[in-house]
C-alpha cells in the first residue's frame, strides 16, 4: 500500500511539471508578437522610368514569417495593390533570425504611382511611407508616309525642358569648339607662311661677293705714291 502511495505521488509530481512547462511555454508566446518596424515621415524621392522598390520592416516570433499585404492610400481609404499586373511585385528579403524586409517593387516607376503606401501583417499596419516621383515624359506622335502612301503612326517620349535646355546647349557647345579649331589652323598657317617669308627675304637681301670681283688691298698705298711722284 506504500508503495502504491509513492507511485501515485510520483506521477502526481511528474505531471504538475509537465503542466508547469506548458505554461511557461504558452506565457513565454503570448509575450512576443510581430511587429511592422517603418518610421513615421518615411519618404521616398523615385525617378520617372526606373525601376524603385519601397521597403518594410518586420520583426516576428514563429519560424515562418508572416504575410506582408501592401496597400495604397491614407487613413481607412486603403486600396489592396495588384501584385499580378506585372507593375508592382512583392518579395521578402530575410535579414536575420525572426526579422525582415518586404518589398513593393515598381517596374518603370510613373506619376499615377506617387502618393501614400503602407503594409499590413496580422495585428500590425504601418505608418504612412510617402513616395514621390520626379521627372516628366510628354508623348509626341509622329505620322510617317511611306512611298507606297501607306501612313504609320509612332509615339515617342519628347524631350522634357531640362532635356531640351542639354540638348541646345551642347549643339552650340560643338559648334563653337569647331569654329575655334578652324582659326586656330589658320593661325598657325598663316604664323608658318609669314615666318618662311621672312628667312627667305634675310637670305636673299645678303650680297656675296663674285669670284671676278677685283680686291684692291694696297690701293691707297699706290694713290700715295702717285700724289708725290718721282723725287
């Protein structure tokens, strides 16, 4: 019968442990949930045309990380973004354990696309991450006659002001360092011509004395004597 007693005793103590872990255990998750980590006054400055992503942080506890869901607007007029259209994407970046980033990529970033965005897990929704898109492109159509008399029609971007203002200076930029090249060899032709002239003028204007020229050494010797004539 003692035996029973310390048996039943033993399991008894095995199982308050058991139940004790279990607890712990359901305590120590209940104190750690996941967390979106974005600043409040993120803001984003893209360029029109490229590609940009946005990014949001997340902190969590389980092995897998949780669903990110992106959304476009401000307040309670949130709209789910359409990861499908080929436009937008969404990948998840892992940083470390039980932390990191999901990103909204944008494929050939545009206008439409500024405004506010935020994320979402369960329990947890960002601050408002404001994006900001710079640069403008106006489409110009074209219509093109071929010689059968068939037309075509093509749109291209123009060029914007900045672009144009580039564009015009750079052509009177080459157009003046032409101009300047072309006088520069007319100087330095002109500079050469002159310089030839001039040793050729010094070479000529020299006089050289003939080989039947007569030299007359003792000539004021022999006028002397005859000035006195014969004594």
């Amino acid at each position: 019968m003692k035996h029973k007693n310390c048996s039943f005793i033993f399991h008894l103590l095995i199982s308050a442990l058991v139940i004790f872990n279990l607890d712990a255990d359901t305590g120590e998750d209940s104190d750690c949930f996941s967390e979106i980590k974005v600043s409040r006054n993120t803001k984003y400055e893209a360029v029109l045309g490229e590609d940009f992503r946005i990014a949001c942080p997340v902190a969590f506890c389980n092995a897998a990380p949780p669903e990110v869901r992106w959304y476009k607007g401000v307040h309670e007029d949130l709209r789910a973004i359409n990861r499908s259209d080929g436009h937008t994407e969404v990948e998840w970046e892992p940083e470390k354990e039980f932390a990191g980033k999901s990103y909204l990529i944008f494929r050939n970033i545009q206008k439409n696309d500024e405004g506010y965005y935020r994320c979402r897990i369960p329990g947890s929704i960002s601050h408002n991450i404001n994006v900001n898109v710079n640069g403008s492109v106006k489409m110009v159509h074209n219509i093109n006659v071929s010689v059968n008399g068939d037309t075509e029609l093509t749109t291209a971007p123009a060029l914007t002001p900045e672009s144009h203002t580039q564009s015009v200076f750079w052509h009177y930029m080459h157009r003046v360092i032409g101009i300047l090249a072309f006088f520069t060899v007319v100087i330095i032709i002109c500079v050469t011509s002159h310089l030839l002239r001039k040793g050729k003028s010094q070479n000529t204007a020299a006089p050289s004395l003939g080989p039947s020229d007569p030299i007359y050494e003792n000539e004021p010797v022999a006028s002397v004597s005859a000035q006195l004539g014969p004594s």
